[in-house]
C-alpha cells in the first residue's frame, strides 16, 4: 500500500511554541510528557492544558527587545548626504527623459 497523506492534520514532533515564550512558566519533569506551562501573559496566569503551535501573545525571548536593539545600533554623527535626487524620476530627469507621452 501507499503512503497516505492527511493535510492540515496534526503534527508530529513539533516544538512547543511555549518554550521560547517569555511570557511562559515551564516546569519540566524527567520525562517529556511531565511538562507544566504557566502563562503569564494574562492576570491571573493560567495553566496551558496542551502544547501550542500558535499563539498571538508570543513574546519570543530570543529575539531583542527594543532597549536591546538601541543599545546595539551604530550612532551616525552627522547625516549622510547623496549625490543627487533618488527615484524614478530623477532618472528620467538626468537623462532628460519626457515621461508623459
């Protein structure tokens, strides 16, 4: 027989969304299926009865926040200032171009 394939169906071996969350409380027993999660982005927290594969309010606490970015952004002294005009109309100037045929 075949392989069948089911589309939309559930995935499987999928990471939990929660687990770079920093909105999320884990606990973790020895075994993979002792996992607790606690979300913390509502008051009052409330516990995750299931693994998430989405989720709006995920906050992924690998990435920067916006202090970080600042903190690591090269400060330019003075503005830097371009040759000419940029676009496609200064193209077309520069050629001298008539446009409006």
């Amino acid at each position: 027989m075949g392989r069948i394939q089911v589309k939309g169906g559930t995935p499987v071996g999928a990471a939990p969304l929660c687990r770079t969350c920093s909105h999320a409380h884990i606990m973790s027993g020895h075994r993979e299926s002792e996992m607790m999660v606690v979300c913390t982005a509502t008051y009052p927290g409330f516990p995750v009865p299931f693994v998430v594969r989405e989720c709006s309010g995920d906050n992924d606490r690998n990435r920067p926040n916006r202090d970080q970015m600042e903190k690591l952004a090269i400060k330019i002294a003075h503005p830097v200032k371009l040759a000419g005009p940029i676009g496609f109309g200064a193209a077309s100037r520069r050629l001298n171009l008539n446009l409006n045929r």
